[in-house]
C-alpha cells in the first residue's frame, strides 16, 4: 500500500503560507527555545543574503539569499514557526 503522495500536494498549503508577512510570526529559537516576533529578530545585511539572529542567544535562526528567480531559506535555527493565516 502506497503511504505517500508527490510534493505536488504541498503547493497549496505552503502557497498559503508563505504568502503570509513572515514579521508577524512568531519563531521558537531552536537554540535558547524563547519565543518572539521574526520582526523582532536582530537582521545582518553584511553577508551574502540575510541574517537574522535571535534577540536573545545571539545564535542565527534563519538566513535568506536571493537571486534573479530564486530564493534560499535557511531555517534550522527555527525550533517552530507559528503564522497567523488571514481568513481564518
Ligand atoms: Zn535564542
């Protein structure tokens, strides 16, 4: 029996997600575990990309390059993610 289906299946759901101001949610430090706003993240711009650290460790929670037509996220210093999705 099959258990799985294709990433197709996540187009929806991440679509929404992301479509979402990302300084509205509220990232768990996966190094420290507090809880704040990403818009409250302190945000380096002297590195290729973005850097945000966690106000209170220091440690980096998530950093963001672009390119014409692309985008990489980093993530790992992100414990969870909590967005607030409108209409609901
Ligand atoms: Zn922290």
């Amino acid at each position: 029996m099959n258990t799985h289906l294709d990433g197709n299946v996540l187009a929806g759901a991440l679509g929404e997600v992301f479509a979402v101001d990302i300084t509205t949610a509220v990232a768990q430090c996966a190094s420290c575990g507090t809880s704040q706003a990403m818009g409250q993240a302190l945000v380096y711009t002297d590195a290729p990309g973005l850097v945000a650290r966690c106000r209170t460790c220091g440690e980096v929670v998530l950093r963001v390059t672009r390119s014409p037509g692309r985008t990489w996220l980093d993530m790992r210093g992100v414990r969870c993610l909590e967005l607030h999705v409108p209409g609901e």
